[in-house]
C-alpha cells in the first residue's frame, strides 16, 4: 500500500492503481468529461510538483497530489417572498452537467427560490455515454450516491422542509436518480429500465426533508422526461402551424407538434456543448468566456479567462467565419488565441462542425418527416443548459440552426424546469398528450445521414447551404 496525500487528507492505495479511480472513490471530484480516456485533459493534476492526467497515472510510491481549484459553485436567485400559511414544494431538473431546483408556493403560484449546482457525476465523464459506460462497469451505487448527497445540499441550502418533490431529467439521469440500471441505454436495442412516471418515499430514495418524490414520465430511451416537462413548458402553435423544441446538449433531442400531437428525436450531438473535447472548453462557470463580439471579450464572474464555454465557442467560430479565418470546410490555418493560455485550435472546429451538423440535421429530417416546410413553424423554443446566453444570429451563422428560423427562434432557457413547475400546479396534464409521439432513429434513417455528411460544411459570405 502507499501513501496518497491530497491536499493535506492522507489517503492509501494498492500498487497499479489509477489515480483517478482513487480520487473518484475518495469523492474528490476531479473533471473526466471525456470518460477518463485521456483525451481531454481536463483532469490534470500535480502528483509530486508534476503535472499528470489522474486518468492515466498509475500509482507505483507514495505521492503528493495538489488538485486544481474546484469549480462547482451554489448558484441561488431569490425570486420572491414566502407568504403567510403558504404550501410549498420543490421541482428538480437533473441535468447531465447541471442540477437545477426551485422552491414553489402552490398557495400563490409563484416560484420562490432557484439554486444551481454543477451535477457531481461529471466526474465519471461529461455525457450520459460515460454514465452509462460507468454503470455498466462499476454499478449504478457510486453514480446514485453522487448525486442523492449532492440534492440534499441543495435541499439543506434552501433551508425547507417539503412534502413533495417533483422531478424530470433525461431518461439516464432519472434511472442513476431512483438508483436503477442504466447500463442498458448503451447497447442495442437501449431499452430502459422505465419510462413511465415514478413515485416513491423520498426516503427510500434517500433524499431528506422531503415527503415524497414524483418522477415524470418520458417518452424514449433518448427523449427523457426534460423533454416532456419542456413541451409543457411550451405553448401550443395556432391552427395549421408546428412548434418546435431543441433541447441543446450531449445529446440534443428535438420535438416538434402541433395540436394532434408530434414527432420527437435525438441527434449525438457530442460533448462539445458541455465544454469536453475542447481544448479550453469548460462549462459556463466562472472563468468562462460566455461571449465574444468585434475582438471583445465577455468572461462569467469579470475574472481571467480559464477557458471557453458553448456561447463563447460558437460566437468565436463565427467572427473566423466572417473574417476568411475559417473557411467552408472548417479549415483555419492556425491556432486563434483569445487570451493567455486560452486557444480554439482546429480540432476544436471539427468537434463544432460534428455537433452543429448533427443538430442542424435533426431539424431538417423532423421537417422532412412531417412532411412541412419551414414557413410552417410558428416558433421555435431553444433550451439547454447555456442557452441563456446564445446569440442566435451566430448559431445560424454557424450552421447550428436553419437560416429559415431566425426570427422564430427564443432562447427558453431551463424550460424542462418551468415545465416541470406547471406540471406539479398542475395547469396542464401533458402525460396524455405525448404518449401519442412517434420517435425518429436517426441512426437508421438515410436522409439525415447524407444531411449530416452535407451540412458539416460550414456557409461563407452569405452563401448559405440550406
């Protein structure tokens, strides 16, 4: 056995063991958006005043480990106050890369309180891939501990103490959530453990100050109950027209509906969104640039830059589009750098151009497949994780949106977590409605993979491809 300090706590560990694997065990949380492969470099570390990957380090002496400054910060807005004999309860969406909760009042309607927290099980990786590879190798035990430990300190930060919380996330989070398998949503033919809607003792779930938990139904094993509190979240398009949601994330899923119900689908979008396979990606957090307009730069927290987020990423692709730096094809002949030690390299423009093909893709393959055009949509609801912060005019520039649905497009922010809020008022029963969705397997379908090879090409000096 030999001696693991960590930033002052001495741990032991056994001759040939990962680095990583003792951290993660330890809960010393340090980032492996790309599952611990040693691609991204995320979870560099110091092991004796050296710099290593923990995911590659074999551990054969005793060794001082220093870990990068952690990155998970307590986000709480303050929305309004608590009346007198009010009835409250909380609604969560458990994101793949954030835990959102709010506090709601069903005496007066009203949400009272948000709090955010980055979802610990980025450790194991950034996508539900890397949940589920996880799962499948070690258990779902560690993956639902992590994250039950992580909803108490929420809970306990807002100070409350509920008779019921309702609940939505992709189809993986809500199964590593209920402590389920979920190592079947990674082989043929992905079938889930449930997808109908879950009750439970909240104790037996093991989350406190709380009465019972309700988990809402999904409708596939990739177009999970976010997907379904988000069309509840949505409003219902006038007469002869569609509506369409893109939920932007790992694994972008996609709806679009009118009044006699919809189609649904979901586009690998790759973890680009969420920071991984970018060099300096990181999630939008402080430190981060979050937007970057005629050379300036917008950074979360007015703090150095450590690295990129998604809307950073993609308004940078797009002045090097407009500038001839990046041409049709992706290609740019050199490094950009924004700032001291932050750089978008080349590889990080193909990791762009394969996720904004596949989204850009999924859209045009709904349309196709309901038999529409683009003047048929009325609205276009854009969700996720960072579409806060989106400028649409640069993700269409890019190729991530058609051109046709500019100014249909709103960026809706949480909406599986508002969707969530009107499910448990209970201001529309959406169970019903999306039980009648038919899901698209892009996987199988010709026409999206000939647009996918056609639209990772990016549109230069006006001339768009769509």
């Amino acid at each position: 056995m030999y001696k693991v300090r960590v930033n002052g706590l001495e741990l032991f560990a056994e001759c040939g063991r990962k680095l990583s694997d003792v951290l993660t065990e330890n809960r010393l949380i340090v980032e492996h958006p790309c599952g611990g492969r040693g691609l991204c470099r995320k979870c560099t570390v110091r092991v004796n005043g050296r710099e290593v990957l923990s995911c590659a380090y074999v551990i054969t002496e005793d060794i001082t480990v220093e870990l990068p400054e952690a990155g998970d910060v307590f986000s709480i807005e303050r929305l309004s106050d608590k009346e007198e004999n009010a009835s409250l309860f909380l609604c969560l969406d458990v994101g793949t890369t954030t835990l959102e909760m709010a506090l709601v009042d069903a005496t007066s309607n009203q949400i009272l309180r948000i709090i955010k927290a980055t979802n610990p099980q980025g450790s194991v990786g950034a996508d539900v891939i890397s949940r589920i590879d996880f799962c499948r190798k070690n258990g779902v035990t560690y993956l639902n501990k992590l994250l039950v430990d992580k909803i108490n300190e929420l809970i306990k930060k807002l100070g409350v103490c509920v008779e019921k919380m309702y609940v939505a996330g992709n189809t993986t989070m809500l199964h590593t959530f209920l402590g389920e398998d979920c190592s079947s949503l990674g082989v043929a033919p992905y079938t889930p453990m449930f997808l109908e809607g879950k009750t439970a003792d909240a104790e037996s779930v093991g989350i406190e100050n709380v009465g019972e938990v309700e988990c809402l139904p999904g409708i596939h094993s990739f177009v999970g109950a976010d997907i379904v509190a988000g069309l509840n979240a949505a409003d219902m398009p006038s007469q002869g027209k569609y509506n369409l949601l893109i939920d932007l994330g790992t694994n972008a899923e996609l709806a679009l509906w009118n009044a006699d119900g919809g189609i649904c689908t979901s586009a690998a979008a790759g973890p680009c969104f969420e920071g991984a396979n970018i060099s300096c990606g990181m999630s939008a957090v402080s430190g981060a640039i979050s937007s970057f307009r005629e050379g300036r730069l917008e950074v979360i927290g007015n703090t150095q830059p450590k690295g990129l987020c998604a809307t950073g990423l993609i308004d940078v692709i797009s002045a090097l589009l407009r500038s001839g730096a990046i041409d049709k094809t992706g290609f740019m002949a050199e490094d950009f750098s924004l700032a001291y030690g932050v750089t978008l390299t080349q590889e990080d423009v193909r990791e762009y151009q394969v996720a904004k093909s596949a989204v850009l893709s999924a859209v045009k393959t709904l349309v196709r497949e309901k038999g529409i055009t683009f003047e048929d949509i009325q609205k276009v609801y854009i969700s996720g994780g960072f579409s806060h912060g989106l400028n649409i005019k640069n993700a269409i520039e890019t190729g991530l949106f058609p051109a046709e649905l500019e100014n249909k497009c709103s960026v809706s922010g949480n909406t599986s977590l508002l969707g969530t809020v009107r499910c448990a008022l209970g201001r529309e029963n959406i169970n019903d409605f999306v039980t009648g969705f038919r899901y698209i397997d892009l996987s199988q379908d010709e026409y999206f993979s000939m647009e996918f090879i056609k639209n990772m090409e990016f549109c230069v000096d006006g001339n768009r491809q769509f």
